[in-house]
C-alpha cells in the first residue's frame, strides 16, 4: 500500500481515518481539506493513500475515489462529509 501522506498525531500512532485518492483528483482535494478540517484540530492520525499504487485497491474502490474510512469502516465516498467523519470518530 503506497501512502501519499500522512499527517495527524507525530508519535506513530496508526492512522483511524484513511483517505484512499489518486492523483489529479479534484474532488480527492477537497475530501483532503475535510479531513485535515476535522482531524488535525484535535490530533487524530490520518493517512492517504494513492489507490493506483496498489491493483487490489484500484479494483476496490475504482471509480468510487475519494473514500474515507474512520476505524476501517466506510464512512463516505465522492462527496466527502465532514460531519460524518467526525460522528465516527466519536
């Protein structure tokens, strides 16, 4: 699995929520800023990661991109709710 970028806590903790994007995304862009919105303010680890770095992620989630995931689960795709991801996490 190929990380983009990985923000959030500095200690190493693992990441609850992944974003999975490709490059030259415009609607992975602004699913990024929702998670930085909703991460970064409290701390909480957050990784993304490109899926055509990996076959089994491209046939996964394929058009699907952006997906996030809070603690493995799914909690959106497209269009990204900051809300919803901050739902999960609590």
């Amino acid at each position: 699995m190929s990380r983009m970028a990985e923000t959030g806590t500095t200690d190493g903790a693992t990441p609850r929520v992944t974003l999975f994007s490709r490059r030259e995304c415009h609607l992975c862009e602004t699913a990024r800023r929702a998670v930085r919105a909703v991460c970064e303010p409290d701390g909480v680890a957050w990784a993304e990661v490109d899926i055509d770095a990996d076959p089994g992620l491209q046939e996964r989630y394929g058009e699907l991109v952006p997906v996030v995931t809070v603690d493995g689960v799914q909690v959106g795709y497209w269009r990204i709710d900051p809300e919803r991801i901050r739902k999960a996490l609590h």
